[in-house]
C-alpha cells in the first residue's frame, strides 16, 4: 500500500514538471540569436555583432593572437556587425541579400559565420576598425607591403569611400619613398594610387613604366586594370616607333647618303666618328640592327637602315635623340674648326 502510494505521488510531480512554464526571457532569446564561438572566441569588433568573420592563420600569415604575444590558433575571428559591413562594403552588401546562402542564414537564424579567405588577419583588423568607427585602433603609418595588401582587400571589398580618409593618410606618410626607377614597388603604387584615387601618383607610375619597361607591362597578379596595362603597352610602343625614326633618319645622316647629304654635320671624318659612337652605344645597350646597301648595278639611294627596340626601354636611347639633335648641322662649327676631327689628324 505504501508503495502504491508512493508511486502515485513520483508520477504526480513528474507531471508538474512537465507542464512547469518556459521562464526564459528576452534577453536569454537574444542570446541564442548572436553567432556562437565554440571553436575560438572572436575578436570583438562589434560585441553585439551578428556575423562572425575568420580566416584561416597560416605561417606566412599568423593571427592576431600570435603577433600580439598570445597563443596562435588555427582561425582568426572578428565579431562584427552586419549593418556597418553592408554599409561600407559592396561586397557584403551583396552576399547578404536573402537570395544568397549567407544573407538567408543571417534572416532566419539572426547569426551567420563567413570565411575570408586569402586575407591577412592583421590587415583584415585594420580594415574593420575603420568600417566601425573605432579609429584609435587604427594606426597611422604603415609599410608599403602593409599598404599594398590594405589596398588589394579595399578593391576586392569594395569600401574604398571607408578607407578614403585614412588611405590619404597613409598615403601621404609614404610617398617620399616612391623611387623613379622601374622595380615591383612602382607596380604597387600605380595600384594603390588607382584604388584611392590619387592621380599625381598614377600618372608618375605610368610614366616610369612606359619609360623604362623592357616589354608588355607584367602587373604582377596585383589588381591593375586592363586598361592602364593597355594605356602603357600602348603609349611605350608609340614612344619607341618615335625613337626608332629619328635615330634611323641619324644614322642615315651620318652615312652621307645622297638623299640626307645636305644635312650632314661637318664632312665626312666628322660623320664617321659620331657614326662609330652611335653604333657602339646600339651595341653596349644591346640593340640590334642591320643595314641593307642596294646594289652597284642600280641607280644608287639611301641605304635601308633597320633597328629593333622590341625588348629596349626607351630611357636608355633616347640619349641617342638628343645627342643627334645637338650634334646636327645647325649646331656645328664650320668643319675647318670642328673640334670632333681632330683625332682623324695624323
């Protein structure tokens, strides 16, 4: 009987507590809603942020964690929000429109987790700081390797307004350092000056590379438009055609062919040494050339004088053109006092 009894009451307050009402609140809902960090907790960019970020820490590219001194772990992640990132970034913008995965996650489950891929932790950091608003975390010099990466993830972004403000920053912090020799630093700038918009820098960089380029201009996989590519190939190829004319028409000149006979510089010993400077210079430079002599059985005529400058830049001959243009006859002395025949003299 006691028994009975006692069963009686067991299975009467497992009832209650079956029916025992929900005393979750609203805050405990919220809760559930924001995205969970059970691998690592996040960089909190945004505490209250529904989207979490990472990245995978490689060797080459360690966490945020790791340069900071703290244990490196296999993914960096950022806690951040998704208004500031839609508003910044054409790129989220997009991804998180409900017709793709992330954006339907994000609306059903009020949280999504998103890989960045291909991305420096430490860059990613900087470029999310700007996006919301906390500038004291944002430094205000950087390298140029530093610069370069920001600027690749500000076009692949596409946040480039965000960044404008402290990109003219870093930019300025910088720029003394632009050389004006052809080296892969000249190819980040002209893409960093392209990103942000800084057109005194893109035109320099143009200029160095369709100067002194030895062939097509090569970007490097950096995020350079087909169309300055184009826009070098093209005005370097004008620039050597120019360059090729006059030292060709020089060099006829010097050879006192019939047709250029009025133009010659002083006399024939005089012509034949400049002659011999100038193909030495085509030789030392590695430029090659032919010349073509009609035969003695035809009405003579200029001789067809042939220079290939395909793989040359043109800062190394236009020296050649200026040289040509202060040695022409309208800046000779008479022949009888020309300085350039003395070591003809016996």
């Amino acid at each position: 009987m006691d028994l009975c009894f006692s069963l009686c009451i067991l299975f009467a307050l497992s009832d209650f507590k079956m029916w025992t009402p929900s005393t979750s609140t609203a805050s405990d809902r919220d809760q559930d809603r924001k995205p969970t960090s059970t691998e690592y907790p996040p960089h909190q960019v945004d505490p209250d942020g529904d989207i979490i970020l990472f990245t995978p820490a490689t060797s080459e590219t360690p966490s945020v964690d790791a340069i900071e001194g703290n244990v490196p772990r296999k993914h960096t992640r950022f806690q951040v929000s998704s208004k500031h990132l839609t508003l910044a970034s054409g790129y989220f913008k997009r991804m998180l429109k409900t017709c793709w995965a992330e954006g339907d996650a994000l609306s059903t489950k009020g949280s999504v987790e998103i890989p960045v891929n291909d991305r420096k932790p430490e860059i990613l950091l900087i470029i999310l700081n700007v996006i919301h608003g906390h500038s004291r975390q944002v430094p205000r010099k950087l390298s140029l390797p530093q610069l370069t990466d920001i600027a690749v993830a500000t076009d692949f972004f596409q946040c480039h307004e965000a960044l404008e403000v402290f990109a003219g920053i870093w930019v300025q912090d910088l720029k003394p350092l632009i050389s004006s020799s052809l080296s892969e630093d000249t190819k980040k700038w002209m893409m960093i000056a392209w990103v942000f918009k800084s057109n005194n820098i893109l035109r320099q960089t143009e200029t160095i590379a369709m100067q002194q380029g030895t062939g097509p201009f090569q970007t490097s996989n950096l995020p350079i438009p087909k169309s300055i590519k184009d826009k070098i190939d093209q005005a370097r190829q004008k620039y050597i055609g120019l360059l090729q004319e006059k030292i060709g028409e020089r060099i006829e000149i010097l050879l006192n062919s019939p047709a250029a006979k009025k133009q010659s510089c002083c006399g024939p010993e005089c012509d034949a040494k400049h002659l011999g400077l100038v193909l030495r210079k085509l030789t030392e430079n590695k430029i090659s050339y032919s010349a073509s002599v009609p035969s003695l059985s035809y009405k003579p005529r200029s001789p067809f004088f042939t220079i290939c400058l395909e793989n040359v830049s043109p800062s190394t001959i236009i020296f050649m053109v200026e040289d040509g243009r202060r040695n022409g006859p309208e800046y000779c002395t008479p022949y009888k006092r020309c300085k350039r025949r003395q070591p003809f003299r016996k």
